[in-house]
C-alpha cells in the first residue's frame, strides 16, 4: 500500500511540475483572451485558474474526508481481532 501511495504522490508532483506554465481555456476564452490585451489575457487566465481551485479542494478535502473515516474502520476492525 505504501508503494501505491508513493507512486501516487510522484505521478500527482510530476503532472503539476509539467503543468505549471499551461492554462486551461475553452476555445471561447481562448477567443476572448486573444482579443484582449496581454495583461488583460494573464488577468483572465489567472481568473480561470483561479475558479478551478474550488472544486478540487471540495473533492480533496471528501476524498480526505473519506480516507480518515475508512482508516478508523480498519483500525478499529484491528483492535477488535486481537
């Protein structure tokens, strides 16, 4: 298991090292950002970005949530075999 979880926190460290410099736009904020001008354009990338944010801390913090909660079922189910 630990195994898994380090090969999962490489893979997770590796794509936000090769994603640092991208932006995600669909092609009507593309259009937009290309109308603009460039401090305008970073403004509404950084705005994009920013948004994005949300979201996975809502499914990080369940996820975690989630994990603690199943971890004290497996300790518990521990205790009660010994």
């Amino acid at each position: 298991m630990k195994k898994f979880l380090w090969g999962m926190l490489m893979l997770v460290i590796g794509l936000l090292l090769i994603g640092i410099d991208s932006y995600a736009q669909c092609s009507i904020c593309t259009k937009t950002a290309s109308d603009l001008n460039p401090d305008a354009a970073r403004s509404l990338n950084a705005g994009i970005l920013y948004l994005m944010i949300t979201p996975l801390a809502l499914v990080g913090f369940i996820g975690w949530r989630w994990w603690v909660s199943n971890k004290q079922g497996e300790d518990e189910g521990d205790a009660n075999h010994e």
